[in-house]
DNA sequence: CATTTTGATGCGTTATACCATATCAATTAA
DNA sequence: TTAATTGATATGGTATAACGCATCAAAATG
C-alpha cells in the first residue's frame, strides 16, 4: 500500500527468491498459507506483525527498529544484499551473453 | 504476544520517552489514537505493519530487515540505545540520591 | 489545595487480516 | 505430450486490529 511498506514485501520476496525457495516451501516454514504469502509480496496486504516475524524468521531475517541516524551506516553493512545463504546457487547479477 | 513482538513494543515505548513524548503528543505525529498507543506498548496487540511504520517514522525509526548473520554487527552500530536526539535533556541513568 | 497531564481501559462499530480450500494459466520437468 | 510445479486469485467464514469516544486513577504542575 503505502511506500515502506511495499519496499518490505518486496525484500520479503527478494529474499526467498535468494534462497530458492518456493511460496509453498516458505509457507511450510512460516506456517502462513501460500495464498496470503502470495498477497503479501504482491504489496496489497497490510499484515501483522506476527506474521512478518514469521515470515522474516523463515528467511533468516529479523526484524529490527534502526534510529534514522544510522541507517546509512546499516545499509552499508548489509550491503543492500538481501541474504543470499544456501539454497540454488545465486546467479550473478551480471550476463555473459551481451 | 510472542518473543519479537514484545521486544518491538518495548522498543517504542523506549524511545519515545527517550524523545521525552507523551503518548498524546506521539499519537498526534502519528495519526494513530493514543488508546490505540497505550495498548501497543503494553504489548497485547498483534499490531499491522502500517500502524508500526508510522509509529516508528514519528520517533525517527525506520524499519529494517537483517540477514541474521549481520544483526551482530548491526547491534555493535546500533548499541542498543534506543534513539536520544532532541526533546527534553535525556536524565542520566544513575541517581546522586543514594 | 485545585488543575492539568498522563497512561490505561472499556465499549460499540467497522475494516480487514487471516484462514481453509479450491481453482487456474503458465511454466518447468518427466 | 503428459504430468508436476508455481504464483495468482476467488470465496466464505472467523478473528481481531483500529477507530472514535469516554472515563478514570495516579502523577505532575500551578
């Protein structure tokens, strides 16, 4: 809906996408049912905080308030790379078929 | 409710009176009614993510997602003080009162 | 003292997250 | 081609967040 928000469901998806993860397999894991798990990462449900814990659990994140003086100094650590743990291999970002 | 949530809450509360705000005061930055305020803090409301944002962007917090093998390091940045900027001079934890 | 501010709580209503379940088109694998 | 797998979507029911509004006791303030 709104704009941070969108952001978060967009890293949700980016996130488990990195792990090579279907919406089923995450949904076995965040006990959430893959229907919701599908509106979530489509941006238009505005969902609790239990279930973004438990979705974000599910993905080896966790979620943390982060005083806005810092969130540079943050970024620079995670590096904006949303955890690309295990799972399928991650792609590079770049292609050598020009 | 469960373990993070409660943390989440207990962050809020923290920091806003770190900010020195009433809960009236942080209700009116962030359009959300004080009752509403009072619930969320005491921890027995399962809140939505939109009521978490605005909260928080009212007391210069920004949600953030960790890979959990860089919320150490985040912490470490962090220090797990809760946001001391502005408001009223922010007392010091000790008392010469003995 | 009287007054104001503060956090907590209650109630009735509305909006919507969440669930189970099912289906479907498109992709991917056999 | 046939058979999974995947993400998106629909329906109907339940749970509950969120609202406005009011109230209250305790604490702070004058």
């Amino acid at each position: 809906m709104n704009y941070s928000t969108q952001y978060i469901a967009q890293q949700l998806k980016k996130s488990r996408e990195n792990l090579g993860l279907s919406q089923r397999e995450l949904s076995a894991r965040a006990g959430v049912p893959q229907s919701h798990i599908s509106k979530i990462e489509s941006g238009n449900v505005d969902l609790r905080l239990s279930s973004l814990v438990a979705i974000a659990r599910a993905l080896e994140l966790e979620l943390a308030l982060i005083p806005r003086k810092y969130v540079s100094a943050v970024n620079s650590i995670v590096g904006s790379a949303g955890s690309e743990t295990s799972g399928q291999p991650p792609r590079p970002a770049y292609n050598l078929d020009g």
